[in-house]
C-alpha cells in the first residue's frame, strides 16, 4: 500500500514536517510493510518556507533586511529548484520581513512600517538567479501599498513638486498622501523577466469600506482617524499609479495592500496559496499514485473550508476516488461541514490541555488518533459504507 502523508502545521506547536512524523509512526503500527512519502503541506502562510524545502530539495536563504520600523532583521525565504519547468524559484514569506510579529505591540502603527525589507529579499532571490517568484503575504504590520517594496526595487516616488516625498527615508503608510509621480525609470529590466505569483487568500480591495485600511489597520495600531486617513492614502497611490482597477481587484487590500503593489509594479498574479503549493510540489500526481491519504492541520473548523490545505488536498483526492483521513489537532464549530471531503475525522486533543501539555503530549496523540483512524477506514471499507 503507498500511503501519502501530507499534514499542514500545527501551529504554535509542531511543523508540518513534524507532525507527518508522528503520523507516520501511527501508519507503521498498522501497515508496516506499506510505502509511505512523507510530503509537509502549507497554504503560502507559516511553514509554507520550510515545507517547499523539504519537498523539493531546496535551500533556505537567511539575510538581513530591513524590517518594519527600518531596524535591520534576520529574514530567509526558499530557494529551490523547479524540476517541470527547468529553472530555480524562490518562496517569500512577506512576513519574515515586515509581520507583525516583528514590531512590539507599543510601537505598532502602519502609518510608519514599510515593506522595504520585501523588496530586498525579492532583489536577492533575482540576483540568485530566481526566474519566478511567489510571495506568500498575510500577517502584515503594514499599509503601504507595497510602495516599500517597489522603493527597494528602484521605484522613486515623488510630490508635486517632483521631489522625493521620502527623503532618504522608507517609504510608509504615512508617505503616501503625498505621492502625485511615480517614476519607474531606475527599475531593473530584469524585473520584468520575473514571473510574480502572490498566494493569497483574502478578496479585500485596496481601498474604502472593506479595504486595507478599514478592515486591518486598526489591528495594526491605527487609531479610528488614521484609519481615514490611511483610507485616502491607499486612494491616492492608486491614483497616482493610474491603477484605479488594478485597486479593486479582489485581493490587492490584503497585506496593507502589498496584494496591489506585487499587481501594480510586478504585474504579479494573485493565486490561492493552497492552489500554488499544490502546483509546485505536483501534489495531483503524488496523489494519483497514492492509495491513501493522511492529513490535517491544528484546528479543522468551518475556516478549513477556505483555501485552507487539508481540504485542497481533500478535493484533489475526491476527484482521483481516493480514501483519505483527517487527523487535526482538535476540531470547531462547523467542521461538521468538512465530512463530505473526509473519509475520517479523528482529532488528536478531545480534552482541554495547556500549551506545555499540548508540547508534551501531541507526538503519542498523534500517533494513537492515526491507529485508530485507520481502523474507523477498515471498518467502514468491510460494511461497504
């Protein structure tokens, strides 16, 4: 029997590639004799780096960026090679250089973060040699259209005078009420060269009542004017950049709208991230030559519905008529829903445990709750359900 195991993370405790280990000691107690490939899953969010290395035998990247507040921090992304399509391609998680982890919750405010420090990972994985590059964007502490991003790659941004509106400085949320020219002259033609995918999973628009400022900025440290203010911003740098319908295009809010600055100055396109990963790691084919699957990720609710990996793994399965198990780390309100995609459901944590528990406790939960759901599959697989 060849059996897949493709787990996503089980955040705030184990990685996916973690989990799958666990899982797979659970698979040997049942089928010792059977073929397992262990393939860690993300859905372009965390983990999404180490997952893409794993599977495809890259590298990761480590470098000094520039972070949210302009204080240099450690940032990596994967780089790796694309065997179906002969060229090297490298994962960024926007995160690793302008999240919110990143910023103290004192100091956080998206009036003053930029994404400058995205841009610098970008420009590295070029000079690497990178000929596409997929930006994974979620977790932001910042609202600058992506102009920071586009600044480290060349893009100058000027007032109505014709000067720097950033004088030496990053760009930033605050910067781009002042923006009226945007001057692409000094960008590497190289750029153009790139294929930009972004993994995204929110529809937000650039800007207005469900817009980047309206719907995040606030959990960013935006007070309810700058939240306005921010709002006007977002307007005027898609004013400025004629890129009025590239700004309500569903998903260019996202991010403090880095999903409008990948469009607008990357020509990127914007994909579900569950969608990419399966792509590049060619998950179908694994699939098809899989008998069964095992899967699941923390917590399996009515949000795994959402572009979420366990599921996008669940429907490729479904189309190929092939018998796969979730094994989340517990389940919630309305992961009821997710049955039609399962054969199984066993959580691992039916009980309430502390993080230190959960740590001690989630490798032998694991193991146990794949044993017994491989035996609730035979069950069903002898009475023809």
């Amino acid at each position: 029997m060849k059996i897949l195991i493709a787990p996503d993370s089980f955040k705030g405790t184990f990685s996916a590639k973690q989990v799958a280990s666990f899982m797979a000691k659970g698979v040997k107690k049942i089928y010792p004799h059977s073929q397992i490939k262990i393939m860690p899953m993300a859905d372009g969010g965390e983990g999404t780096i180490e997952a893409v290395v794993f599977d495809l035998k890259g590298k990761i990247i480590s470098k000094n960026v520039t972070g949210p507040l302009g204080y240099k921090v450690k940032a990596k992304y994967a780089f790796v090679y694309d065997k179906t399509h002969h060229q090297h391609l490298a994962f960024i998680e926007m995160a690793e250089a302008a999240g919110l982890t990143l910023v103290h919750e004192s100091k956080r405010n998206p009036l003053y973060t930029t994404t400058y420090g995205v841009g610098e990972l970008i420009f590295d994985a070029i000079k690497r040699g990178a000929k596409e590059i997929i930006v994974g964007i979620g977790g932001s502490a910042t609202n600058d259209a992506g102009c920071g991003m586009a600044q480290a790659l060349g893009v100058e941004f000027l007032n109505k005078d014709g000067e720097s509106v950033n004088h030496n400085a990053f760009m930033c949320g605050k910067l781009l009420s002042d923006v009226r020219v945007i001057d692409t002259s000094n960008v590497s033609p190289k750029l153009k060269k790139i294929k930009f995918l972004v993994a995204c999973d929110v529809s937000n628009p650039l800007y207005g009542r469900h817009g980047a400022a309206h719907i995040y900025a606030h959990q960013k440290g935006a007070s309810k004017s700058e939240v306005k203010f921010l709002d006007k911003a977002l307007r005027n740098i898609a004013n400025a950049h004629n890129k009025s319908k590239v700004a309500s295009l569903p998903g260019s809010g996202a991010a403090g709208g880095l999903g409008f600055g990948l469009r607008a100055f990357c020509n990127a396109k914007l994909e579900s991230g569950v969608e990419i990963i399966s792509e590049i790691l060619n998950l179908k084919e694994v699939i098809k030559k899989s008998d069964l699957i095992i899967t699941g990720e923390g917590r399996l609710d009515k949000q795994s519905m959402h572009n979420k990996a366990p599921v996008g793994i669940a429907k490729i399965a479904k189309r190929y008529r092939k018998k796969i198990i979730a094994v989340p780390g517990s389940v919630g309100h309305g992961y009821e829903k997710t049955y039609k995609y399962f054969d199984v459901i066993l959580p691992t944590a039916t009980g309430k445990y502390t993080h230190k528990e959960l740590i001690q406790y989630t490798p032998k939960l694991v193991e146990e709750a794949v044993v017994k759901a491989l035996g609730k599959l035979a069950d069903k697989n002898k009475s023809g359900r």
